[in-house]
C-alpha cells in the first residue's frame, strides 16, 4: 500500500439523506411492531422477532454507519464502523456508474452476482469524487459500462 492515497472521500447514507432516513426509520418501527404483533403476541416465540429484527437491520448496517474509502496505487480501502476491507484492483475486471455510486464487479461483464462478489463505493452526498474516482477506476480497471 502506498503511503498517499490517491482519492479518498466518506459516505454516510443516514445523514446525507434525511428525508429518506425518516421514512425508513418510520418503516422499521412499524416492522418492528408488526413483528412483535405477530411472532410474540399470536405465535407467542420471541426468536423470531428477534431473528427477523436481527437480520433486517443487519442487512441495512452499511446506511446507518459512515463509511470511509480510500483508493491507492494498487488497491482499495474501505472503513466500515470497525470493519477495514482491502481490495486490490486485479481482483475486479469491470465497472459501472449508477446514481448513487460505482460497481467493481469480479466479472469482465456486469453480472447479477456483482451484489455478492463485487464491490460497492457509494458516492458522497455532493459527488465532488465521482470524476477522479471513474478516471482512476478507468485507469486501473479499464472497463466500464
């Protein structure tokens, strides 16, 4: 890893976006009462409230917690919370832009598995990166659709 990195930002989907983050705040404590309605006062088993409230907010983590991206000479940091993932850039063979961020895809073709395998970088609420990040990316991956 080189000591500069060449681009760095910082994303925070739960801040960047109030409107949104009401609503789903208003969605999840609606689930959250359907839920307890449901798995403990019919079925009378609080497991599943649990596991359900468990995994629905595990699954949306990554918008409530700010997350810090670093792009190198070689590779990719990106900070989570208290979670560091390093990808290198051979690792990815395309990319491609959509409104709220980029795609590194693991395929030379995008894929529907690029959810699983891939790798999202979300853009920043004023996209001030967006340029530098698709020339570096094009400069780097090469491929973008």
């Amino acid at each position: 890893m080189s000591p500069e990195p060449l681009l760095t930002w910082r994303s925070w989907p739960f801040a960047e976006r109030p409107k949104a983050s009401v609503l789903l705040c208003a969605f999840l404590i609606f689930l959250a009462w359907f839920l307890w309605n449901v798995a403990v006062v019919q079925w009378r088993q609080p497991w599943f409230y649990f596991l359900g409230m468990l995994l629905v907010l595990g699954s949306l983590l990554p918008y409530f917690i700010p997350t810090t991206y670093y792009l190198y000479e070689y590779e990719i940091v990106i900070y989570y919370l208290f979670l560091k993932i390093t990808r290198r850039y051979s690792d990815f063979g395309c990319f491609y832009c959509d409104k709220r961020g980029v795609m590194l895809s693991t395929f030379k073709l995008p894929r529907r598995l690029d959810a699983y395998r891939g790798q999202s970088l979300r853009f920043s609420r004023t996209q001030a990166e967006k340029a530098q990040l698709l020339e570096i990316l094009g400069r780097k991956i090469g491929k973008q659709y």
